[in-house]
C-alpha cells in the first residue's frame, strides 16, 4: 500500500485539553457569535468585512497584523463587524505548493502535520485572547475543523469543495455562518445547491461516528468570480451579478438570505490593487439598491502587514503574503475607513 502513517493525531478533544480556551475567552466568542448571528439574520445592520492574509504563515505576523485591525475595529466598530481571516490550509490547484500552517508550521521545514495542529490552534486562540476579534478559516478538511470549532466565528468552503458532499454535510452542522464559494467555473447552480443542502438536516459518517445534523440556517453565497473554459476570468461581484443571486434565492426559498463578495481571486484576476475599487463598487450597489444592501452582508478582503507577494526562500520577509498577493496595512486601513464612511451614508438615507 502506498500510504505510509507519519504520526497517529489525537483527538481533537485532547488538543483542546493541551492548548485550552480560558472562560474569559469563550465568553468574548459566544457574544462575538451571537452578534454575527445577528447581521445574517436582519436583526443587526453592521456590515460584516473578513480580511487578512491569503495564507496565515507565520504567527507573529499574523498576530501583529490582528493587533492592527483590533485598533482599527475600536474606530469602526459601530457599522463594521470585522472577522480576521486567518487561514491555515490552502487548496492547490495542481498539488503543489505552500498547503499552509497546517501542513508546514514552518514554511521553510518539511510537513509536520502534528505540530502544525498545535500551532495553528495556538495562533488562533492568541488572536482571539490578544485581540479580542474571534477569526474565520477555510473548511478544507472537515475532519480537522473539530481542532478548532470552539474558535472559529467563521467558515468558508472554497471552489474546489464546494460540490463535495462531505463539505457539504458537514457544513449542515456547524452553528456558525458558513460561507459556500461558487465554483472556478463560476456556476450559480453548484453555489445555491451547496447552500440548499447545508441549510437542511441530514444523517452521515462524520470522524467514525453515525451522525445526525440540524441544518445551518445561516449557509450563504460567496462571490469569487470564476474562470471559463478558455482561462479567462469572470468577475461577478457587478450588480446583475447580484440580482441574479437575489432571484435565485428568492426562487429557492432559503433562510437569511446573504451574500459576502470575496473582492480578489477572480473577481480582481489575482490584481490585488483592484479590490480597492471592486469593495468601493459593492458599496455604491448597496447604497442605491435596498434590495442589494439587504442581501450584501460583507466583504471578503485579502490584506497583510505589506502589500504583494515572495517566493517562499530561506531568508523571506515575514508580513508579506507567500501565497497570493495582498494588499499592505496602510490600503487596508484607508479601504476600511471608506467602506465605514460609505455605510455611514447608507445609515442616513
């Protein structure tokens, strides 16, 4: 057989006994939870922005920029809810490449995929103890979620899941917002057949137990663009865009309808600058079409202490993203003022 065992992994529940949460710290992401409950369910108007690194690398990093945004979040917090996007797996389309902090705890080293467990628990919980903002990753295996799910505010199943019926399912159990990315290929269908089947219940084999789930009424649409069968992106973050996601709820009949735009992968063809102006014109969408305000519900921003991308080397900078590129600290702060100033405007209409 050609799988060879690295380390057996323990299980979540003794992970969390080695790296616990204090009481303090689950209170902060209990009322954390029930206020994002609130955007997606209507009964809160704050505009929600999930925003940090493509890929999480380093934790002093990662930590120091979640410094920045908690100062920030202080100015803006009654408009914005701001969710750090801490990302620790990375999907790649070929295979190869960084895959994470999960996987290399040390982008440098070989994989450690035990060590990578301790780490990225550590580093998600010292963002939420230090900063006081519970944080989002990616559901990219949906047996390692339970490492982490008394941490996370926040999930998002990428394009290259979101068909997959285990993502699917397991999502249907998660009583946190789960975010469903249309495919690459940018088809509606797949995204809104996700969130059908991760609002309902269903029964399944989840970390060698038969389960049952109750249906997770806050599973919604994120728009990340696609690409065609020729390479060529398609944004769809425009207004029709919108309408059309806005018709298909409508016609499906789901809970809390919502939608967060992802403003880089397709969206921007990975030209990191121009989420700038994408946020900006999401933002004059919602301020002019009620129905799209109400349906908007945040923005997905990549971002990290310096703007671009590097090659993973022995001596790299650390607060540069490694993966794809981002926006710098100082875009960031001015792009989250504006949106706050542009929901400002939209409180006084």
């Amino acid at each position: 057989m050609s799988i060879h065992i690295n380390h057996q992994l323990p299980d979540p529940e003794l992970l969390k006994k080695e790296i616990p949460m204090s009481e303090h710290a689950q209170m902060i992401k209990k009322k954390r939870d029930q206020e994002i409950r609130d955007i997606f369910e209507g009964k809160d108007d704050r505009f929600i922005l999930i925003v940090g690194p493509c890929s999480a690398d380093c934790e002093e990093s990662v930590v120091e920029y979640c410094h920045k945004l908690a100062q920030l979040n202080e100015v803006v917090k009654d408009r914005l809810m701001i969710i750090p996007r801490v990302y620790t797996n990375k999907p790649r389309t070929t295979g190869d490449g960084y895959k994470g902090m999960l996987h290399q705890p040390d982008p440098n080293s070989e994989p450690d995929l035990l060590e990578g467990l301790r780490s990225i628990r550590k580093m998600h919980l010292r963002v939420l103890k230090e900063t006081g903002l519970s944080t989002a990753d990616e559901m990219l295996y949906p047996e390692n979620r339970s490492f982490l799910d008394d941490l996370l505010s926040y999930e998002a199943v990428g394009a290259r899941s979101v068909e997959n019926q285990q993502h699917r399912l397991v999502a249907s159990g998660l009583d946190i917002p789960v975010g469903m990315k249309n495919p690459t290929s940018g088809d509606f269908s797949v995204m809104m057949n996700s969130v059908t089947a991760a609002q309902h219940p269903h029964r399944f084999i989840y970390r060698q137990n038969d389960v049952n789930t109750d249906g997770n009424p806050l599973a919604h649409v994120i728009l990340r663009g696609g690409v065609d069968k020729y390479g060529k992106t398609i944004p769809n973050y425009h207004y029709e865009d919108l309408r059309i996601v806005y018709d298909l709820y409508q016609k499906a009949g789901l809970k809390n309808p919502a939608v967060i735009v992802d403003a880089n992968h397709s969206n921007s063809n990975k030209q990191y600058k121009e989420q700038i102006r994408i946020c900006m014109d999401v933002m004059h969408n919602r301020k002019y079409h009620p129905e799209i305000r109400n349906l908007v519900k945040g923005l997905m921003i990549e971002s990290y202490l310096k703007e671009g991308r590097q090659d993973i080397c022995e001596n790299y900078e650390k607060g540069i993203s490694i993966t794809d590129p981002c926006l710098g600290w100082e875009d960031t702060k001015k792009l989250i003022l504006d949106i706050y100033a542009k929901c400002t405007e939209i409180q006084e209409l």
